[in-house]
C-alpha cells in the first residue's frame, strides 16, 4: 500500500516530544541526574505513604505525630514539585539539556525553603492571621515567583500571562484607565500575599489539595500501567480488533486513544504515545498526512472527556460541584461514550469517500453467524463472571465482613495467576516500527490473551469507587497497589511459567520497571502539580475581586438576555481561555470565571440546570482548545508525527470535533443526557437515541449518509438529529413547559407539593448595584417533608416569606444560609420589597417522544432517496 503522505518525515524527533509533553526535557547525567531521579522517586513514595494507613501504624508504634493534615501534605506535594521543576526541565532553549547548572540548584532551593516555612512555621503563621511579618511576605514573593517560574518550565508562557494577568488586576484593579465597569478597589501587598500564599484561598487551595490527595495516585496508576506495557497492549488490541475495517488503523486510533485515555492526564502525551504508532499506519493506508493527525487529536482530546479520570479533572469537578465522583462518572459517561462512538463513524464515512480498504487478517473470521456466536459467547461469559464476582463478594462481604478484604485480595491474586498463565503461553508483544510493512493482522484472540490481566487494577479501580463507595483517594491507592503488584512480578513470574529464560534478570527488569515507572509518575505530575498552584492565583483572584461577575455582566451585555447567544459566547470564551493549558489548569480556569456567568445570567433568564452540567459544558470547550487553531498544542504534536501542516491539522480536527462541541449546549437544555434523574431501562433508551443522533449529526456534517448527500439531505439529517437529541424543544413550541400560578400563593402551593419536591420561583426586587432597576432571578427551592405547613417548609429551604399587600415579600436571608449569595443582587432596604413574582409547576403534557415519530419518517424519506445512488456498503462491511 501506498504511503499517501509521501515520504515527509517528522518535523521533531517523537522521542523528545514524548520527553518534554510527560517528565521534563531535561536528562541530566551524573550524579545531578541521579539526585533528580532519587528526588522523583521519594515523591512517589512520600503520596503512596501517606495514602496508606503506614502513618497511622508508625504513630501508634513509635508514639510520634507522623501523620499529616490535608494542608501539610499540600505544601510537601508542591515543594516536591518546585524543586523538580527546577532540575527536569531547563529554563532557556539554551540551558544545557544533560547536566543542572548552579542557577537551578539555587532556584530548586527556594522553591523549598518557600514551601517548607510554611510546613515549620505553621503554629506560628496561624497565631498571626492576617498580619503578616517582614518574613512572612519575603517568603510569599519568592514563593509566588518560583509558582510563575516552575509554570513556564514546565508548560510555556500561556498560563503564566494568564495567572499574571489576575495579578495586576488585584493590585491595579483601580487604575482609571480601566473602565468602569471592572475597576474594583484594589489590594495591599500585604493583603494580597497572604491571601494568595499564607492561606487556603490562593496557591495552597482546593485545587492543589485535589492534586496532592487524588491526582497524584491517579497519574502514578497511569504511568506504572503504561510502564508494565499497557499502553502497547492497548493499542495492538484495537489494532487486531478493527484494522480489517475500512479505514482501520485510524478505527484503531480512536479505541486505542479512548483506551489510553482512562488513565492519560494529557491530550498531547496521548497523542504522542499513540499517535506515534497509529499515525504512519493511517498515512499508509490512505489518509492524508493532516487528516491522520486530525482523526489522533479528535480521538487524543476525547480521551480527556473520559471517565474515570478525565484529564485528571474529574476530581476537581467533584469538588468544585459538590458531586460525589461515582455520581459524576456516571453523568460524564454518556457523552463521552456517544462521541467516541460518532467519531468511529466519521471515520468510516472518510474512509468511504476515499475508497479505502482494511488490512488482511491472517484466516477468515468465519460467517456472521459464528462471528456473531463469538461474540454473545464473549458477553456471556463476562456477565457469568462479573456475577460470580459481584455476588460472592457481596456474600462474604454480608458473612464474613472482616474477611472481605482478604477475599478480594486473594481473587485478585488467583485471577492474576490465571491470566499471567494463559499470557506465558503465548509471545509477548513487540513494540512495532510504525514505519515497517504491516502485511497481515495479528488476530484479535492472539493479541487478546497476552494482557488480560493489565485490566485486573482498572476493575479493581472502578469496583471500589462504583459498588464499594471508596473515596476516590483509597480506590486510586489500591488500584496502584495492584499495579505494582504487577509489575514487579510479571516477568519473573512468566520465566518460571515458561520454564525458560533468565530468573535472575527477569527479576532485575521488573524491579528496573517498578522504579522506572515511580520516577514517571512524579515527573508526570511535574506539570500538574505546578499548574494546579498556579491555577490557585487565579482562584484566589476570583474569590478576591469577585472578577466572574464582571465577566457575568459582560456576557449578559453581548448577549442580551439571549439564553443561546450567553452559551455560546461562554463556549467561545472557554475555548480562548484553554488555548495552551493542561487539563487541570485549563477546567480551574474556564470553571472559575465561565461557570458562574452561566449559573447567574441563566438563572436571570429563566434557565435553571444543575451544577455538574454548568462545569461539564465550560469543560468541554476548554478541553476543544487542545486542537483549536492557533495555539492547539495536541495538533501541533500530531503534525510533528504526521509532517502534516499543524495548523490545517488544527482546523480539520475542530471539524471533526464538532460533534462533541454540539452536546455541551444539548445536555445543558436536556439533562437526561448526563444521566441526571434517569433510571436504569431509561439510561439504556436515552443512550441507543442519543447515539443514532450522533451518527446522523456526524453524517450531515461529513456530507456523506449512504451516498454523498445533497445539501436538503444534510438538513433533514440535522434536524433528525437534534430532535432525537431534543425532543422537548418541538414541545415547547406546542406546550409550555410549566403552569404558572401568581407568586402570592407560593405558601399554598409548598403546603401541597410532595415530599422532597423542588419548587421553581421567579423572583423579583430591585438591583443592588443599578438604583432604580429590577432584576429578575429564577430559583429551584427544595421542600422537606410534607409533613409541615407551607411556611415552614420554604424556611427550610432557605426563604423567609411574609405577606405584605397582597404579595409574598422575602427578607435578606442570613449570611451562610442557602440563598444569601444568590439574593446579594437585591436591594432588600428598598422601598420596594423583594418579592416572589412567579411559581412554576411542570405541565401536565404529552410525551415528548411523539416527535422521534416525524423524525423517523424523515429519516426513512432520506435513506430512500440516498439507497438508489449507493454504491458502495455504507457501513461496517469491508472494501468492495
């Protein structure tokens, strides 16, 4: 087969990108190189001991407070990370690459000493809230200072412009120059410092608590399974399964991405593990050099949409939303499942444009009947053993409770046993040339058996956070446990199974990749862990000068009160704010600034949706930023791998991403697609609708159903689409959505809700901030029991109602009680009272499904039309 990107090499050498996207560019040699690596090392060490109950035992047995507190582990986690900042990465394109020189140790050494004085000192500096010494703000500057130097090692100049930018404004924030509009009164330097470096409200907060207690296992599990040869496993896996195809390395790329990203916290290190090899196959088989790296970053950047770990930001959105993080991989699942399953198909239509054909595999796979056998037999079989699993350990969990632990380990062990076993049997994978001939795939089962056992510590990951309930923390814990379980053990053990090769140098590899893959983890989370104290400026920015609110109010002025034309500048504004971050940085700072705009000028409007979908939609375009022209970062690492134009790789991955820009406005209006509220058989339904949906609003975009459509198709197809996705917008125009009653009867109407129920209320009172002014705030009050009268259940949920003329007048609820932040828009020491202007009841209405029944017809109508012009099979069959 042809190579249709010609012989074009890459622009970068792909190792070194590798290098300097996950670790640091810098190997230093000698003994700085063996400090650095004995550095990174005793931080992987130092967060597995303290997820342990290792300190609690020490405690006990030798009398001594070992044991630290959340915030004591934040300022060792990053001191950690400063200083191996300093020393992995260099701090010009001219600093030497193999050796640390003096500057570095030194700037290594305050990056410490800054973080440290807290950790000695921290008895002293909370005697003293507030009034920082002479010290105190020296140690904060050059804390701050080594947070803004340790970012542009390790991540470039985006974020650190950006941190900077929130700086100036808490110091210069009432410079006349500025409009008026957002001018705030400024900060001391004292004030200003303390905030950001004394306290939990800047670099030291959520965020880089998050970082030290969850993300920081979370990457360490990643970079072991990776280590142990996962990765590799992974993507020949998906190779062998769909490399016969149409198209299908590129097939290949998009599993073997989706893959890599249950446990990658990078759309660019996922790109270049992956891409390095599913790249050069798609070039061979077809593709032009910047759809091939297209179709790897579109794949590179839904892997960070992917639950369980999300780019390392689900923990952060767990927190941020207050959602337990079961609860939010089952909202975020969804999504993430329908565009990867869309993206799949648009690569087959590409396929289909350009004629391609699949790779020969080695024997037929048999009829279609066998083939379906195989794989009902594959279900089967997994359903009887998740049984066995689930309901004898659900039987000695309730027997023997105290055994339970002990149970599962041993499972665990017999299981890794068997499947080490059956593995010993077969050759190891190789690590492919992706540049060699490929002349026939490997087969599925072949390439099957010898990794099964890599999936034991993912199941045992998401056992303990799905049916277990474990915090995050421990599941990640022991999920690594048996990571390294594995990797220690799983070439000595295949010697002794095989009977051949070496012991001894079987057990020196594994304790080789039980080190190697440590020293990864932490320089993985070098990144990470300096973009996460950064990320904290910014918060602490915002919890400073209330700066959201004036990107609310800019919004709402281009907007115009239009629900569509908030989201979608909120869309664009996420998109230019992650352009150039991390993952973790890109959610903190889009979440930080974008999602209040969206929960105070909707809910101004009438639009009223939970939390989790606010942050998922700022989430999902801030991710989109990773292959969106210019800066595109994912892009630019495909087009180093492909030769293609990073730019026009860019653009044609946008293209294909705009499926996935599509659901963020969707799920915002029809919550049933993050699973909110929605039963199991519901769930089922909501995702078979949602993903033909997909694959119709991929094929209108693609321009290409069973035949290359007309653009009248194309439009049919779209709105076939979106009414599958959204049924209840045609009934809106039909039915309205709530019954409305006058706000006087708000006592009435709690007095008769069930139990439990949520209460919509429209508000109304005048502006705090505008004299003279009205403003409007939509509200959901959740009622208590139904076993009160109605006054008490609205004081329960937050309101004080009082009749007054005729009208249910609210007081100013107290500080800390439910509402006060929302309420702070209102005057209430007006002459005009605040007051309840509306409540909304749902409508009594028909379903909205009745309109998937039109929907289906113009459907029909389309694939009528476009069946006379087919020529070739339109959907998983292979070439003609």
């Amino acid at each position: 087969m042809s190579d249709a990107g010609g012989d074009r090499k890459p622009t970068v050498d792909v190792d070194v990108l590798v290098a300097e996207t996950e670790g640091g560019a810098r190997q230093a040699q000698g003994w700085a190189g063996r400090i650095i690596v004995i550095i990174a090392f005793a931080w992987s060490a130092f967060q597995l001991y303290n997820a342990s109950d290792l300190p609690y035992v020490f405690a006990e047995a030798t009398g001594l407070n070992l044991v630290l507190n959340n915030l004591q582990t934040r300022r060792v986690h990053l001191a950690f990370a400063l200083v191996l900042a300093m020393l992995a990465y260099p701090l010009f394109r001219s600093s030497p690459r193999d050796r640390v020189p003096w500057y570095d140790w030194g700037l290594a050494l305050l990056g410490a000493i800054s973080t440290l004085y807290l950790f000695w000192f921290n008895r002293e500096i909370g005697s003293r809230a507030g009034l920082p010494t002479t010290t105190d703000l020296i140690i904060a500057t050059i804390g701050l200072a080594s947070v803004g130097i340790a970012v542009y090692r390790a991540l470039g100049l985006p974020l650190v412009v950006v941190a900077s930018v929130f700086m100036l404004y808490v110091f210069f924030g009432n410079a006349s120059w500025l409009p008026d509009a957002i001018q705030w009164a400024g900060a001391s330097f004292n004030k200003a410092m303390w905030h950001y470096w004394m306290q939990t409200e800047g670099v030291f907060g959520v965020a880089l608590g998050v970082s030290a207690s969850l993300i920081f296992l979370f990457v360490l599990f990643g970079a072991l399974l990776e280590r142990a040869g996962a990765g590799n496993y992974f993507i020949k896996l998906a190779f062998a399964l769909l490399g016969h195809l149409r198209g299908g390395p590129a097939k290949a790329a998009v599993v073997a991405s989706a893959l890599s990203g249950l446990y990658s916290g990078s759309s660019i290190a996922n790109v270049v593990t992956t891409g390095t090899f599913t790249i050069p196959l798609m070039k061979r088989t077809g593709f032009k050099p910047e759809k091939a790296g297209a179709i790897e970053v579109a794949s590179s950047t839904n892997g960070q949409l992917t639950p369980p770990v999300m780019g390392a930001a689900a923990f952060l959105i767990a927190e941020f939303t207050g959602v337990a993080y079961p609860d939010l991989i089952v909202h975020a699942l969804l999504p993430a499942l329908i565009s990867y399953i869309a993206l799949v198909y648009i690569v087959h239509l590409e396929a289909l444009k350009l004629g391609l054909k699949g790779l020969t595999r080695p024997t037929p796979l048999g009829t279609f009947a066998q083939r379906l056998s195989g794989v009902l037999f594959g279900f089967i079989a997994t359903a009887v053993l998740a049984a066995i699993v689930y309901f004898g350990l659900g039987w000695i969990k309730q027997a023997l409770p105290q055994f339970t632990f002990w149970s599962a380990a041993l499972l665990f062990l017999v299981g890794y046993l068997v499947l080490l076993w059956v593995a010993a049997r077969h050759p190891d994978l190789s690590e492919d040339d992706p540049d060699a001939p490929v002349l026939e795939l490997p087969r599925p089962r072949d390439v099957a058996v010898t990794g099964l056992y890599f999936v034991l510590p993912i199941i045992i990951l998401i056992w303990s956070i799905m049916l277990e309930r474990m915090s995050p923390q421990l599941a990640a814990y022991w999920a690594t446990m048996a990571m390294l379980v594995i990797v220690l053990t799983q070439r000595p053990l295949k010697v002794l199974m095989r009977g051949t090769g070496d012991y001894s140098a079987a057990i020196q590899l594994g304790i080789t990749d039980f080190a190697a893959g440590m020293i990864n983890g932490a320089r993985n989370m070098i990144g990470i862990g300096a973009a996460t104290a950064a990320a904290g400026i910014i918060v602490g920015t915002v919890s400073l000068t209330g700066a959201h609110q004036v990107v609310g109010e800019f919004v709402e002025f281009l907007s115009g009160g239009n629900l569509l034309l908030m989201l979608f500048f909120v869309a664009v504004m996420s998109l230019i704010l992650g352009m150039g971050l991390p993952t973790t940085a890109n959610y903190i700072v889009v979440s930080s600034l974008m999602a209040p705009v969206i929960v105070s000028v909707g809910a101004q409007n009438g639009l009223i949706v939970p939390l989790v979908a606010v942050h998922l939609f700022v989430f999902y375009f801030g991710i989109l930023a990773d292959d969106t022209p210019p800066v595109g970062l994912a892009a630019f690492a495909a087009a180093a791998i492909s030769g293609g134009d990073p730019i026009r790789t860019g653009v044609q991955g946008f293209t294909y991403d705009i499926r996935t820009a599509l659901l963020p406005f969707l799920f915002i209006f029809n919550t049933e697609l993050l699973l909110i509220d929605v039963g199991p058989v519901r769930a089922v339904f909501v995702f078979i609708v949602a993903a033909i949906a997909m694959l119709l609003f991929a094929a209108a975009t693609q321009g290409y159903f069973l035949a290359r459509s007309r653009w009248w198709e194309s439009i049919i197809l779209l709105v076939v689409a979106l009414t599958l996705l959204r049924p209840g917008f045609w009934l809106d125009q039909i039915q309205p959505p709530f019954d409305e009653f006058p706000g006087n009867e708000v006592v009435e109407i709690a007095a008769e809700a069930p139990s439990d129920d949520m209460l919509r209320l429209v508000i109304r009172g005048p502006d705090f901030d505008d004299i003279g002014e009205i403003s409007q705030l939509s509200i959901q009050a959740p009622l208590g029991p139904a076993d009160v009268d109605g006054i008490e259940r609205l004081e329960s949920a937050g309101l004080t109602v009082i009749e007054m003329n005729g009208m249910a007048v609210l007081e100013e609820p107290l500080p800390g009680t439910r509402f006060f932040t929302k309420f702070q828009m209102f005057d209430f020491y007006a002459d005009e009272p605040v007051r309840i202007e509306t409540v909304k009841l749902p409508a009594d209405r028909m379903p909205k499904e009745i309109f998937f029944i039109p929907a289906l017809l113009l459907l029909g109508l389309v694939w009528f039309v476009q069946r006379r012009r087919q020529t070739v099979p339109a959907f998983w069959g292979k070439a003609a």
